[in-house]
C-alpha cells in the first residue's frame, strides 16, 4: 500500500508540473484548497476516493495509467 501512495505522490506532482498548474489551480479544478493537493504530495494525507477519481478525470487517463511505475 505504502508504495501505492508512494507513486501517487510522485505521479500527482509530475502531472501538475507537466500540465504546468500551480497547486492552487490544480485545486481549482478539483474543487479543494491548495493546501490539500500541498498535504497529498508531501505524504501529510491521503485523498479520498472521491478526490482521486477527480484527479484521473483532469488528467484524462485510467487509474493503472496514473498508478503505473516508472520505467
């Protein structure tokens, strides 16, 4: 499990930087506060559910796209 979040993490700030969004735009389209993508990225909290699904919706792709490891 702990490496499941791991790659969230590490995915969920890649794609951010990618799509070039501050925090508080991402969290915009997500309909939360800044300091709660601050909080999933710096392993202070996990997302719930809900907010996951929100993600892979703004992101455009599946859960194993988004989960997958890096080669």
């Amino acid at each position: 499990m702990e490496e499941l979040l791991e790659r969230f993490r590490k995915n969920l700030k890649d794609k951010i930087e990618d799509k070039e969004y501050s925090q508080r735009e991402f969290a915009k389209l997500l309909g939360c506060d800044q300091t709660s993508i601050s909080k999933w990225i710096n392993a202070k909290a996990e997302p719930k559910l809900s907010n996951i699904l929100k993600i892979l919706e703004v992101f455009d792709c599946d859960f194993y796209e988004f989960f997958k490891k890096d080669k």
